[in-house]
C-alpha cells in the first residue's frame, strides 16, 4: 500500500518538475530558427564556404598554388594578351578553410563566405564551378581585361614590396672598451723581497 502511493507521489512531482520548466521557458524568446527559411547571422570574420568574385579574378593561379590542399582548379586557353581563363572551380570536399587563398589574393576577389549550408545528397556536386565557357571566357592579362572593359586592380591599390631590413653596422672599432692593461711588472715585489709590510710585523 505504502508503495503505491509512493509511486503516485513520484508521478506527479515529476509532472511539476517538467512543467515547471516548460512555464520557466514559455515566455522567453527562442533560440531555435526556423531552417532554412531563417537563418543564423554569422559573426564577421566567420569562415564560410569560399567565394569567389569572377569579374575580378585574372586568373593569376596564386590562390590554387597556395592552397595545401590542391582543391582549386583554374585552366586557361592561349599566352599573354591572349590568354583566357576557362575553369575556375573549388573542390569543397577537400577545403579545409584556412584562408590562404583569401588572404594573399591580389584583387581581393576570393573571399570567405558567410555561408555555411551546402546539404547535397552527391559529394560531386560539391565541386563548384564558377564560371562557364560556354557562356563567356574571361581575360587575364591586364591589357586586354581593360580593352574588354573588366575589372582591373587600381595600380596604387597594388600592395609595394616591403623593403628590406638594412643589416645592422657593427659598432665602430673605437668605441669597444680597450682591454685593461695588465700592471707595469717592475711594481710587483720580486719574490723574497721584504716589503714595508713586513717590516710592520717586526717587534723592535
Ligand atoms: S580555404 Fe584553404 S583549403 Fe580552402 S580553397 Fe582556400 S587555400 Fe584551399
Ligand atoms: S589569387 Fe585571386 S585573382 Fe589570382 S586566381 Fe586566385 S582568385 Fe583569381
């Protein structure tokens, strides 16, 4: 009998105990979102997916030979003035988002995105590819990008070599403090010879 209002009790003080915090939560604002109609505001420096912007990109290929992970692919067609980029596509089955391609792009056109959700059901669809060659190939050499009106890096914009640290002069041979000179040898007593010390230790 004691057991089972034991157990009645334990039910019900359970039933508070839940209810009490769904009444504690009820009234206060939501931290759920309602994907993927809202989405989470990222901070700043967030790393998302990369992006890159195709009307600035010259196809330079410094992003893809930095990048440890081999996961830029970049192909153009022809040399010089001539020469046009056909490919530009980021394996992000292999970006492992250290930014080294952002950080040292010279037209700030690859970025790091905002964007965290790229949900597929095939891996190869996540490798993206940014432009088409069928639609339009984009020139690389200044030159032509600006004869084609492209976008070119303002040429102050270019960032300038740092110059070089100037070795250290090494300090003048005069200003070394000289060795000290080891005293005259006639001032020390010959070996034997009776000093006036020795005479103050005499008894008359
Ligand atoms: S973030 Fe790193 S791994 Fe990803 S594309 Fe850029 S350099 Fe490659
Ligand atoms: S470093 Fe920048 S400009 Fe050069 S190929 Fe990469 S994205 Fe394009």
């Amino acid at each position: 009998m004691a057991q089972y209002f034991a157990d009645i009790y334990e039910a019900v003080s359970s039933v508070l105990k839940g209810m009490r915090i769904t009444f504690k939560h009820i009234y206060k604002k939501p931290v759920t979102l309602q994907f993927p109609d809202e989405r989470q505001v990222m901070p700043e420096r967030y790393r998302g997916f990369v992006h890159n912007d195709m009307t600035k990109c010259d196809s330079c290929n410094i992003c893809a030979k930095l990048c440890p992970v081999d996961c830029i692919y970049i192909e153009s067609e022809g040399k010089g003035k001539a020469r046009m980029m056909t490919r530009y596509a980021i394996d992000y089955n292999k970006c492992i988002w250290c930014s080294l391609c952002t950080e040292n792009c010279h037209t700030g056109s690859i970025t790091m995105s905002h964007d965290y959700d790229h949900s597929v059901y095939d891996r190869r669809t996540l490798v993206y590819e940014f432009m088409d060659p069928t639609q339009e190939t984009i020139p690389c050499h200044r030159a032509t990008r600006i004869d084609m009106g492209w976008w070119v890096e303002p040429k102050e914009d270019k960032p300038k070599p740092k110059p070089k640290p100037a070795a250290e002069a090494a300090p003048p041979a005069e200003t070394a403090p000289a060795p000290e000179a080891p005293p005259p040898a006639d001032d020390k007593p010959a070996p034997g010879t009776p000093t006036p010390d020795d005479d103050k230790g005499v008894e008359n």
